[in-house]
C-alpha cells in the first residue's frame, strides 16, 4: 500500500509539471505585470520614471521594454521541476517553492533594476554587456 501512494505521488507531481507547461503562456500573464510593475516601483524610489504602454519603463527619456525573457519563466518553471522531481516531504516541498520562487523573482528585480541604472547613466554598450555577462553568467 505504501509503495502505491508513493508511485502515485510521483505520477501525481508529474502529471502538474505537463500541465503547467502546457498553461505556461496563462503563467505568463501572471508573472509579467508582477515584474512589470515591481520593477516600475523599484524604480521610482531612486529615479522620476513613469509607465508607458505595452510593458515599457521611461527613465531619463529612455525607454526600457519589460519583454517576455526579462519575466525569466522558464527559470521559474526548471525550479519547479527541479523541486517537484525531488523526494521530499509536502512540508519541505512547499517552503522549497515558496523559498526559490521568492528569491528568483526578487533577484530578476534586481536585475532588471541594476541593468536600468546602467543603461540610463550612459554605460557604453560594450561594458554594459561585460557587465551584465560578468554578473550574471559566471
């Protein structure tokens, strides 16, 4: 008895990665006004930016586009696969995904926040990509 709660368990956690996958673009409608407007309010603390249309950002008379890779979605969805293919307890599982889905969404933020410093005080664009290569790639 033990052995079938276990393989359904698994079968269980399986089957909500293919369907998140399949629903990944209804996910993005979630995740994309999150970061959008995090961003924006992040932003607004230390510069005079305001909101454009279609997800763009205008800082120091630049325009910064919040596109669908700055969401970084498929880096939520490998952490919920690398948590929902892992053997632990339900208790474990859910500070888990709470935990890293909290984290990368404050980390891309910062991301998004940094690399808008950079841009809006004139960094050369070679620099800018070392930069952003050296933090983020290494």
């Amino acid at each position: 008895m033990r052995k079938n709660k276990k393989i359904i368990s698994i079968a269980l956690r399986y089957l909500i990665l293919l369907i998140i996958g399949f629903l990944l673009s209804l996910v993005y409608q979630l995740f994309l006004p999150a970061t959008y407007y995090s961003s924006y309010f992040l932003l607004k603390i230390f510069y005079n930016v305001s909101l454009s249309c279609n997800n763009i950002i205008l800082l120091n008379g630049l325009k910064i586009e919040i596109v669908k890779a700055c969401v970084a979605l498929s880096a939520y969805y490998l952490l919920l696969i690398l948590n929902l293919t892992t053997p632990m307890t339900k208790k474990q599982r859910t500070y888990s995904l709470i935990f890293s889905i909290l984290s990368l969404f404050i980390l891309n933020i910062l991301r998004i926040f940094f690399l808008s410093i950079l841009y809006s005080n004139g960094a050369n664009t070679q620099i800018f990509f070392i930069v952003y290569y050296g933090m983020f790639f290494q």
